[in-house]
C-alpha cells in the first residue's frame, strides 16, 4: 500500500501527516513530491496561522526515504539527481513556508525524517524518540539543500559527529544538540505539540510571518540592507498592532485579523 500525504485543518491550524505506517511513515518519492505540493498550497493560504506536521500513528515521526525504491530511483548518479531535485524543491518548501511549523515528533526521526524536522521552526518529542542520519552505512551522501537546514540548526561540529558517527541519537542527546526545543512524556507529545500551535495562532500571524522571514534572512553572511532593516517598522502600521495594543490597555485578549 503506497505511502501519502495527508491534510486536515482545525480553524487556523493545518495538520501535515507523512502517512506510511507499514514502512515506519518512510517517504517514497510520491510522498516527497506530495508534500511539496502540499507546503506551497499551505504557503499560499493567507487564513493559517500555524502548520502542524507528524507522521501517523505513535511509532514514528518518518524513518526517511524509502530505501526499497532506491533500484528504481537513486540507482545512478542520473536518476539520483532527479530524485534530489525533486527532495531539494520540497526542503525549500517547507522552509520557505509562510507560516510557523511545529514538528510533533513520535518515535523515530532519522535520514529524511530528521531533515525534514531540521526545517520546522519548534519540535517537540516524547522521552523515547529517538534521531539520526545513518545514511553512510548505506553510502549515499546528504546533498547541500538537505545539509544546510541540519547545520542552520545545530552548527556545523553536531552535524559532523551525525553525519560521520552515524549513530542513533537519544531524545536527550537531541535535546543538547539543539535538535529539539522540548521532550515530554510520550503520551503527552500531541497534546503538548498542539498546545503551542494554539498559542502561536493566537499571537499576531504578520508578526510570526515576519519573524520567520527574518530569522532565514540572518542565516545568510550577507549584511541586512537599509531596506531590509526598515522592514521592522512596518508593523506599526497595521490593524493588529492597533488591536493588541487596545486589547493589552483594556486587559481582555486581541482578536488578531491578519492585517
């Protein structure tokens, strides 16, 4: 039965499953493909304020790609590149999404699955999640696209000691790697994971928007432009900023519209 990405919404929040429980929710290259449709259609979506992404069920957030596809489409450096590509399109999708992004993590996190976390904004895992990219027993490579969100996140020596040692991680080892923000007890991973996309939904959604934008921007060594800097105050200038601070001097909670 072939793996798929599923989609559902609760008022703001959309939730992304990687969908493939037979295989530990590993993506094949359909999943790939889906996913990264799914990310720019949720980019697109104005009315979110926040995206939720998990595997299915509680055994695994994905345990990468699906390695029993390889003969068909990494068998050569030609059809590998296609594959990549096609990889590269949706990691470019998921963070350049709009839209805060919480990774509720499950059980396993490894190869593309932990890629895939690399670029959400929170994750969130239970005591018994477990990380890595063991990919050089296999002896394939982590392409740069896929490499750059890993040590954007935790620098590039963590990255080394994952890549080369190929070992399993614990979710403490995680933790003080930087790979995760928060473990909680592996029955409390979707209460507590949902928890803080209602509180992110409930904040401004053009300042999370912002934020985003600007923590990507500062991953670049190239210096912050006048224009670019000016874009901080913008802010002052919209109806949110207008409601929350009305809301803050009559203490009762704003109603943030987006605009």
């Amino acid at each position: 039965m072939p793996g798929e990405i599923l989609l559902s919404r609760d008022g703001p929040i959309a939730t992304v499953t990687l969908s493939n429980p037979h295989k530990l929710n590993a993506l094949d290259l359909a999943m790939w493909t889906n996913l990264g449709e799914v990310m720019r259609k949720l980019d697109r979506d104005k009315s979110l304020r926040c995206v939720v992404m998990r595997g299915a069920g509680n055994e695994a957030f994905a345990a990468g790609a699906d390695i029993s596809e390889f003969e068909k489409t990494r068998n050569n450096s030609r059809v590998a590149r296609k594959y990549g590509e096609q990889l590269e399109k949706t990691m470019d999708a998921i963070g350049g999404c709009r839209h805060p992004i919480v990774a509720m993590i499950h059980g396993a996190c490894v190869g593309g699955g932990m890629e895939i976390v690399s670029q959400c904004d929170l994750r969130i895992c239970g005591t018994s999640s477990r990380f890595g990219i063991p990919i050089a027993k296999l002896g394939l490579v982590v392409g740069y696209v896929e490499m750059q969100g890993l040590i954007e996140l935790i620098g590039r020596a963590p990255a080394m000691e994952i890549l080369l040692e190929g070992r399993i991680l614990s979710a403490a080892e995680a933790k003080d790697m930087g790979l995760v923000n928060r473990i909680v007890a592996d029955d409390k991973v979707e209460e507590d994971a949902m928890a803080a996309a209602r509180r992110i939904a409930a904040g401004a959604p053009l300042v999370a928007r912002w934020h985003k934008k600007f923590a990507r921007r500062l991953a670049s060594p190239r210096p912050v432009g006048k224009t670019e800097r000016n874009e901080a105050y913008a802010c002052y200038d919209t109806a949110d900023f207008r409601e929350g601070v009305a809301a803050f001097l009559s203490k009762r909670k704003p109603d943030f519209k987006g605009k």
